[in-house]
C-alpha cells in the first residue's frame, strides 16, 4: 500500500517535471479566464449574454472561463471587444 509520504513525494515530483512554459502557459490562463469573469461580474454580464457578445455557444464560453482554454490572439481580442475592455497590454 503506498503511504501519504509517498503520495506527496509523487505528486511533488511530477509536478517538478512540469515544462516551465508549460507552468507559465497554464498561469497566463488561469489569470485571463479570472480577468475575464471579473469584467462579466463587473459589467452584469453571464455566460449567457458573453456568448451572445461574441457569436459563441455558452459551452465554449464556460471553457475559456475553466482557465484551462489555450486562447488565441482572435479570442482574446473578440472577448475584449465584447466586453469592452483590454486584457493584453505588450509594452
């Protein structure tokens, strides 16, 4: 029987062998999908009325919001133009 130790040793070094871009990827997503829902918050807006805003079905809105979507620059920009604010700044 494997031990808790054990569990958390495991699970510790599979999360180290993680790709560091691949660890960045997932923050970049996770922070986006947040940034998003706090504008629909903000703005009144469901899930419902952004995929309506962006021509989308309301299954693939609830996947950008999972925070485990690979956005695009073309899904970034539709969603910043629904909600009528930008979520990339490059300086």
């Amino acid at each position: 029987m494997i031990q808790f130790t054990e569990t958390s040793k495991m699970l510790k070094d599979a999360i180290a062998s993680v790709p560091k871009e691949m660890k960045k990827q997932y923050d970049y997503s996770f922070d986006l999908s947040d940034r998003i829902v706090e504008q629909m918050e903000s703005k009144g807006i469901s899930k419902f009325d952004l995929a309506r805003l962006t021509g989308k079905r309301p299954s693939e809105v609830t996947r950008w919001l999972s925070g485990q979507h690979n956005f695009t620059l073309a899904t970034i920009a539709k969603i910043s133009v629904a909600l009528d604010h930008d979520f990339l700044r490059i300086v």
